[in-house]
C-alpha cells in the first residue's frame, strides 16, 4: 500500500519558466543525491514530468505538473516509507521552492 503526498506551489512565473526551474532544480538533486540512490529519471512530456527513483530497495514514484501560475507534485511512497511522509513534504516543498525562486538565465 503507498501513500500519496501532493503538494501545490504558486508562482507568478508562466509554466515555460517555471518548468525551466524545475528542471534545473531536478539536475541539480539529482548531483547532491545521485550517489545516495540506486536510479533516478526524469522524463518530461510537454508541461508533465514523471520522475522514479529507486534506493535501498524502495521506489518513489512522483508526477509534477506546471501550470502558468501553480505547480503540483503529486509523490508516491511505499508503505515502508509512509512513515516519512511529513518529512518528505518539507523537503519537497522547500526544494520546489527554492527552484522557482532560481534566477532566469542571463541574457
């Protein structure tokens, strides 16, 4: 059985920015942590990502989806990781966050 955690988080940037964000967030997780986990992938269609990653034998599931002035990350935990899902909300939430307050490229 999993648990879902779903997370909604405004901006004022249009979704083509605020996925640009995310994606640059996701790489740079993705080089803090890929040596903590055993895969991770990332594959974006359209304004959707689904993103898997898989560590110590659990897979978390997650769908994130941009809209011009929301994005929801909808995540999914294995029953043995249900336990963590507060946690696992704080960090979502403040990583997500913190990707869409990174600065636009310079021109």
């Amino acid at each position: 059985m999993t648990k879902s955690i779903t997370i909604t988080l405004n901006h004022d940037l249009g979704a083509e920015e605020a996925r640009r964000r995310l994606e640059t967030g996701l790489e740079a997780l993705r080089r803090q942590f890929g040596d903590k986990v055993g895969s991770a992938s990332v594959k974006w269609t359209d304004n959707h990502a689904d993103v898997h990653v898989a560590a110590m034998g659990q897979t978390v599931d997650a769908g994130i989806d941009v809209a011009p002035s929301v994005v929801t990350i909808e995540v999914r935990l294995p029953w043995l990781l249900a336990a963590f899902a507060e946690k696992a909300r704080g960090f979502i939430e403040k990583s997500g966050a913190d990707a869409l307050r990174l600065p636009p490229p310079s021109a």
